[in-house]
C-alpha cells in the first residue's frame, strides 16, 4: 500500500513538472492581430534619403615628369580645416623639390587652397591639398562638384621654377545635375565686358590689413564674377 502511494506521488509530481516546462507561446514573437511588422515596414520606407552619399575623387595621375610623379589618392570632405584632396607626391629627381598650388577654384569660385609639400630626393610624400571650410561657407558652397588648379613645382634650395603645370580639373562623385548657385545680392559698383563686380558689404574691423583699414576705415569686401 505504501508503495502505491509512492508510486501515485510521482505521477502526480511529473504531471506537474509537464504543466510547468511545457511549451508556451512567446508574447514576444508574435504580432498582435491588426498591427503590423515595423521591421519590414521601415525598410525600404525613404530613412535612408536623410543619409548624405559621401563624396570621393576617381585615383588618378594629375602630373608626371622631370621625374616627379603626383598622384590623387582620395578626397576627405570632413577634416579640421576643410575639404581636402589627398595626394601622394613621388620624387625620383636628384633634387629636393617643393610643390605649391596655383589658380584653385572649388564649383567656379576662386579661392585659396592651403598646400605646400618638400619632398626630399628620391622620396614619397602623402600629402593634402585643403579648400578653407570658412571661405567656401561663406560663398553658400556646401556641396563640391568641380575642383581646379595647377601646381608649381620649384627647387627648394635654389628657388628655381621646376615646372608650372597646366590647370589640373578634378571632378567629384556630384551628379553632373548639380549646378553651383551663388548670391550676387548686394551694391553693383561694376557690370560690363562681361565682368560683374558686387559689393557684399563693408567692413571697417581689425584685422591682418589693419594698415591698409588704418589709411581706409571703409574697406570693402567685392564679390567678382562673370555676369549672370
């Protein structure tokens, strides 16, 4: 009789465990009736739109000779100072060189490029051309399509002009679409020959010309660019 008591409190206990550990729905998994699956949904849905495609320049050889070679390695729109044009400068030449731009242009505009690399003999540099983030603000240039300039090869030690390089024309990855607009709002002190000179505003604070504003307090700042 013992036994059988025995025997029934085990049934009864592995009832009990199968009641506890068998299977459930995951409330988790499943979607409540009438809604529908965000996951699914969201793709494909436009998010992606608010994503700005990263902008890059095609590798290429932009200058070769007098044993020097210049190479466009990438472009960066991001760095502490503004976009810039990466480039990888070979010296196979005797000499130690230094390279310096000339005439740099972002979408038309003129504007000065920071860049001067000395390359010693028979050595390789990786190196930067840098458009200023604050001049091109300024002009209302935030996306970059077309970038010009030239290079001026020289001797460092001598001085002597190595090479003056036709203008170098760079385009990017923008849509060939995109057309550069720029502000000619302001004072017109000048409109013929197809030249029109803008006056954006003046500006009588201190600064690198203090001496030039110390002589003329009403210094201006022209805008100049072919008519529209």
């Amino acid at each position: 009789m013992k036994r059988f008591f025995v025997i029934i409190l085990a049934l009864i206990f592995a009832l009990s465990l199968s009641a506890c550990f068998g299977p459930k729905d995951d409330i988790n998994d499943k979607t409540p009736s009438g809604a529908t699956d965000n996951t699914q949904n969201n793709a494909g849905t436009g998010n992606d739109k608010n994503k700005t495609e990263e902008v890059t320049v095609e590798e290429q050889v932009i200058y070769e000779g007098n044993d020097i070679v210049v190479t466009v390695k990438g472009f960066n729109e991001s760095s502490l100072f503004g976009p810039e044009v990466k480039v990888l400068i070979e010296n196979n030449s005797a000499k130690n060189i230094t390279i310096q731009t000339r005439k740099s242009s972002v979408n038309g505009l003129m504007t000065e490029a920071m860049f001067s690399a000395d390359v010693a003999a028979g050595k390789k540099v990786n190196d930067a051309i840098t458009f200023m983030s604050s001049k091109l603000k300024a002009a209302g240039i935030t996306t970059i399509k077309d970038i010009e300039f030239s290079l001026h090869i020289f001797d460092t030690e001598s001085m002597d002009t190595i090479v003056d390089t036709d203008l170098i024309k760079l385009k990017t990855s923008v849509d060939e679409s995109f057309v550069q607009k720029f502000d000619d709002s302001g004072f017109t002190a000048y409109d013929a020959d197809g030249i029109k000179v803008v006056v954006k505003e003046m500006n009588s604070s201190e600064s690198a010309l203090s001496h030039r504003r110390r002589s003329d307090p009403h210094s201006i700042l022209l805008l100049c660019s072919p008519c529209f």
